[in-house]
C-alpha cells in the first residue's frame, strides 16, 4: 500500500514549472515577430527569368559577324584586300538588313501597344503570342542574312586568321554570357 507521505512527496515533484524569460529571450522574441509581420506586409517580388530556347531552325553555330571582323582586323592582320572586301561586305548587308529592321521595328511597337495598354487593361497570353507572332519571321530572315554575311566575311580569311577570329569570337560570347548572369543577379535583387 501506498502511504500518504509518499503521495505528497511525488506530487510536489512533478508540480508544474513556470517558464521564466529574461529581457533578453523577449526582445529577441518581439524583434521576430516584427520581422515577420514587416515580410508579409511587403508585396511578394516576382522574378521574370529570361530564357531564350533555340528553335529547330535556329540551332545553326553563330560566327563573328562582318563588324566583329572589322573591329579585329589588327589582331587578325588583315591585309588592305580583306579590309575592302570586308568593308564592301559590310555595306552590303546593311543595306540588305534595313527593310528586315524596319519590318521588325513596326511589328515590335505594335506589340509594344498590345502589351502595354497602361493600368486596368491586360492583355491575355493568347492575344500576346498572336501579337508577338509577326516579329517571328522577319527576326529569322535578319538572323539568316546576318549568318550568310558571316559565313562569307570568314570565307575571306586565311586559316590562321579563321582561327583566331574563333577564338576571339569564343571569348566575347563568355563575356556577353557574364554580363547576362550579372545582370539576371540584379534583376533578382
């Protein structure tokens, strides 16, 4: 049997304690919930990643265009023939470009218009891809100019000069690729 003093003896020992919190333990426990409540007042940053897959008929390799090949022509040692040439080269797509940009300009402010038709208005995702539809064409044709110019300014070059407008060619696309992370890393900011 049990004695009473037995009892008593158990039951002051597992009386319940108090917690007790020293300054400390409250102010690190109002500076969290100020912290939290300030989170969940702030609107929620939305992050808009750009990424640009390659269709089918894009998956072509890109070469330095006409321009790069001018603006390297001392490190490349280009003689006063390759320096016409490319020059002739260059003149040439730029007038076989201007009619494509123009075209690519019109469809884009029309897009423009579509997209940014101000506050209360908003466009559908349907409405914008049919929108952004007409910039398709005339991009691919800029593109397959722009790669035929390419291909012939390379053409105009001797190995040695093919090879070191590709390895120049290789280190500009690591830069343009750097500053896109950084500039990614901003806009996440």
């Amino acid at each position: 049997m049990v004695e009473p003093q037995q009892i008593a003896a158990t039951s002051t020992y597992h009386k319940r304690r108090r917690l007790h919190f020293g300054p400390g333990t409250v102010a690190m426990m109002v500076a969290l919930v100020i912290a939290g409540a300030w989170r969940l007042m702030q609107p929620p940053k939305v992050v808009i990643e750009r990424r640009v897959e390659r269709s089918g008929e894009a998956a072509f390799e890109r070469r330095p265009s006409v321009d790069d090949l001018m603006h390297w022509s001392q490190a490349l040692t280009l003689s006063s023939e390759q320096l016409s040439a490319l020059k002739k080269l260059q003149e040439e797509e730029k007038l076989q470009l201007q009619p494509v940009e123009e075209e690519i300009e019109r469809a884009v402010r029309a897009f423009n218009e579509i997209a940014g038709r101000g506050e209360g208005k908003s466009a559908g995702l349907a409405e914008l891809q049919a929108a952004a539809q007409p910039i398709a064409n005339p991009s691919r044709r800029k593109r397959q100019i722009e790669q035929r110019f390419a291909e012939q300014g390379m053409s105009l070059l001797d190995a040695t000069q093919r090879a070191g407008a590709l390895l120049m060619w290789q280190e500009k696309l690591q830069r343009m690729r750097g500053l896109e992370k950084e500039q990614t890393i901003r806009e996440r900011r």
